[in-house]
C-alpha cells in the first residue's frame, strides 16, 4: 500500500453483491484491483463489463472500472500473488440446522495465505461470528509462516449497505474498522478513506464482529416485536399501521414494520451467528427468529381463511403470488419469505402462479399471473405493486381475495375480500 493509502494493488475475494461493488468502488478511486471470484461464467460477465447483480448504476460504474483497466476479474489464484492488500467478500451462510457454515470464508482465506506477502493486508468484511477474525488469522499464521500483526495485518470491516442503494452507502455509510492490532485498524481507514465520506470508528475485531451481529440482531428483534403487535391488532380489530404510525409519534419510540417475514442473506441468519459462539444464550433473541420464521405460516392462515369465507376448496384454489425477491425493487431471492410461503401452501393448492419484475421464470406480465386465479397474495413491496389498479387485475380473477403480506395496499380495493398482515379491521 502506499503510504498515502491511495495506491497499490488490492484483491477482492468473492464478487458478489458486496464483493463487486467494493471492487469497483477501489478501482474507480484509482487501485489496481483484480477480483477473485470462483464462479467462471461471473468473472467472464464481469470482464466483459456487464454485472451479474441488479443494482443502481452498477453498470455505468462497471464499465467505467474496466475501460480504466484497474479492475480485472479471474478465476486464477495465481493471479492474485502478492497484493498490498485482500479484501474477503464471501457468502457466510447458515447450515440447515442453523450453525454458521464458514467453509467459504476458509477456503478464501486459505487462497489469500497462499498468495499474500511480508506486509499485506487481510481484510475480512464478511459477517462473521465473534472471535472469526483471530481465529482466520492465525490460520494464516499457519499456512504462510508469516506472524499476524507483525507480517501482516488483518481487520474486520464489516459492510452495513442495502441493496438498492449500494453505491451511495458505500460512500456515506459510517464505517468500523476492527483490526487484531491498532496498527491493522489504521491501515485500513486510510486505505477505505480513499472512496468513504462517512465517519469512520477503530476497534478491535472481535468489537466490530459483535457490532456488525448487533445491529441486525437489533432489526430482527424489533421486526418480530412489530409482528407480534400485528398478530394483536386481528385480536383487537384494528390497523396495526395506523397504530405504529400514531406510536411512532413517541420522541422515543420508533416501532419497525410488520410483514410475511425476514429474509435475505443477512437478518435471518445474523442472530444465529452472534448467538453460535456463546456459552450461553438467553431465549429473546432465538424466539424473535422463530416469531419471524412464522410469518409465511400466519399469512398461509389468511389466505385460508379468505378461500373458506368465499367457499373456495384449497385443493380447486389458483394462487398469484407477486414479488420472490425478499425485499422491495430487488431481484435478491435468498432466505425470501415468499419461497417459505409458497412452499407452505404449495401442496395445499391446485397451483401457485408467480410474477416478480426482477426475477427471471416468473409470469412475463402482473395480467398473465392474475388471470384465473382465486387470490392474489403480495410478498414484496416493489414499487410497482403499489400503483397497481386491483379492480382492473379483478376482472381477469375467477375469485377476488388479496392477502396483503407488505402494506403495498392502503385501502381494500372495491370488489375483493381483502385480508392484511396486521389489518385487523378488514
Ligand atoms: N448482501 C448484502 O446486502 C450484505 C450486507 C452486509 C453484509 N453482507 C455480508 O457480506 C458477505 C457477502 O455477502 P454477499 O451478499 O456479497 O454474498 P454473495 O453470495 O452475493 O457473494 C459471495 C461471492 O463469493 C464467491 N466465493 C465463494 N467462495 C469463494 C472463494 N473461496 N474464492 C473466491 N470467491 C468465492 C461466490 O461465488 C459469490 O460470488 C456475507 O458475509 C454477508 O453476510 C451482505
């Protein structure tokens, strides 16, 4: 690295909805940046100057990184020998029984031990549970002969973005920097310093791991305590929303929104990878992730109940689902909610039709998904979906019930039984 921290050569491992972006955010500020990226057909898209991701300005900024010639994707570990500086962006998913599965980082971490030098710097962004970092670092330790801290530096740098607005927050997002030495933290503020406008805080790693888990450990609780005043307002006969807005006029109060579920590569498996290491855990945090896992079940119970109001037999019923992707205007499908619920009522039903603007084999049109079917339910709140004109889509129904999982729909539309996570007074 330079001593101004704004050259040098850096690698990128794992070019995937963060790795890609970080790469290209290091290459337009003027590094040499080479991504390392284990799927082929994503290091020749990316070559060619397309992304693999849907996402704000991705392609422009794309483009404008490989025409500069400093980003440069490959498959070849023997292409990223000796880098001033590896940035790891691995997945680091859950196992079916919910313990972290970090093979992917450890095989990330063993091509960077291999391919590193005297004075590199190693940093880890991906989420990680407590302890991880030292933990990586002393396989290093033991793969390259080099000493941490003293050979190499190494840090924990978490990444906060939402997709959807990616490229601004990687710039105006405050960042912590977690390193297993001060001097680590330091190396790698100045190096983030060259695109990071935000505020940037120093720590140790094992801080910014339990940071990083807190935070979404914070979200995913406050959304279960949303969805349990949800489940209330049917018992009291009320709009929860209308509730939550009035609460949320409290200067101290800020309640989170109620919906189908929690989904995402990041908020359902988070708690468990702050919990995994634990000796012990004390129950609120595990039972705000079982509350959220229900979601796709409680919304399964208000289709039903419509299908039985209308006397519609669940085994003669079409159901449109609208939106897979688990958050709004994203085609990001990991962990969605509407997967779980489809395939909670797929064996219930006659068939389950799907239509999502950003995810690939679904109905090519919101019309062609309707037609003939007794039920719409929305599963994402993409834009779109909330300018929908429900009474025309009515026409094209055999049965008019909408089961509304997102809040995409203020008011019943005219013609419809209409049903809603939370609305109690419908
Ligand atoms: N996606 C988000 O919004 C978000 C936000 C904050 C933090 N994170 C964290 O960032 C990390 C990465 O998440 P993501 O969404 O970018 O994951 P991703 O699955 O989109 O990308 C990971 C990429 O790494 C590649 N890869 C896996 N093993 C590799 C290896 N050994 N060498 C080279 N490449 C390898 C995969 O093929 C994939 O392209 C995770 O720990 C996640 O929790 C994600």
């Amino acid at each position: 690295m330079g001593k101004d921290g704004q050259s040098g050569e850096i690698a990128v491992i794992g070019l995937g909805y963060i790795g890609l972006p970080t790469a290209i955010m290091f290459a337009n500020a003027g590094f040499r940046v080479t991504g390392y990226e284990v799927r082929k057909e994503v290091v020749d898209k990316i070559n060619s100057g397309k992304a693999h991701i849907v996402e704000p300005e991705i392609e422009e900024l794309l483009a404008r990184a490989i025409e500069s010639g400093n980003l440069r994707a490959t498959s070849d570990p023997g292409e990223i020998r000796d880098k001033d500086a590896y940035i790891i962006c691995v997945q680091t998913p859950l196992r079916k029984d919910k313990t972290p599965d970090l093979s992917y980082l450890e095989n990330a971490v063993k091509t960077v031990a291999k391919a590193m030098k005297k004075g590199s710097l190693v940093v880890i962004e991906s989420t990680v549970p407590p302890l991880t970092t030292v933990k990586m670092a002393k396989l290093i330790e033991e793969l390259s002969g080099l000493k941490a801290g003293e050979d190499f530096h190494m840090v924990h740098a978490p990444e906060r973005v939402m997709p959807g607005r990616i490229f601004k927050e990687l710039v105006y997002n405050s960042r912590i920097f977690g390193g297993i030495t001060p001097e680590s933290s330091e190396m790698a503020e100045k190096l983030y310093r060259s695109f990071v406008r935000g505020q940037t805080f120093k720590t140790s790693s094992t801080v910014s791991e339990v940071v990083k888990l807190m935070e979404n450990t914070f979200r995913d609780v406050n959304i279960a305590l949303a969805n349990e005043f949800a489940f209330l307002a049917h018992q009291y006969g009320i709009n929860v929303f209308e509730a939550i807005e009035l609460a949320n006029t409290h200067p101290r109060v800020r309640v989170h929104r109620p919906g189908i579920g929690v989904g995402g590569h990041c908020l359902p498996k988070d708690p468990h990878l702050l919990l995994w290491p634990a000796r012990e855990d004390f129950g609120l945090i595990r039972l705000a992730r079982e509350v959220n896992d229900s979601m796709p079940l409680f919304t399964k119970d208000l289709l039903f109940a419509a299908l039985k109001e209308l006397n519609v037999p669940p085994e003669d019923a079409v159901v449109t689902v609208l939106g897979l992707a688990y958050k709004g205007d994203s085609d990001d499908t990991r962990n969605s909610p509407a997967k779980a619920f489809i395939d909670a009522i797929r064996d219930d039903v006659k068939a389950v039709k799907t239509y999502d603007p950003y995810v690939g084999g679904t109905s090519g049109s919101v019309e062609e998904a309707v037609e003939g079917s007794d039920a719409i339910v929305v599963a994402t709140d993409h834009t779109e979906f909330k300018s929908l004109n429900w009474e025309e889509l009515g026409k094209l129904m055999r049965t008019r019930i909408l089961v509304d999982g997102r809040h995409v729909v203020e008011e019943p539309p005219r013609g419809f039984l209409f049903k809603g996570i939370g609305r109690g007074d419908c």
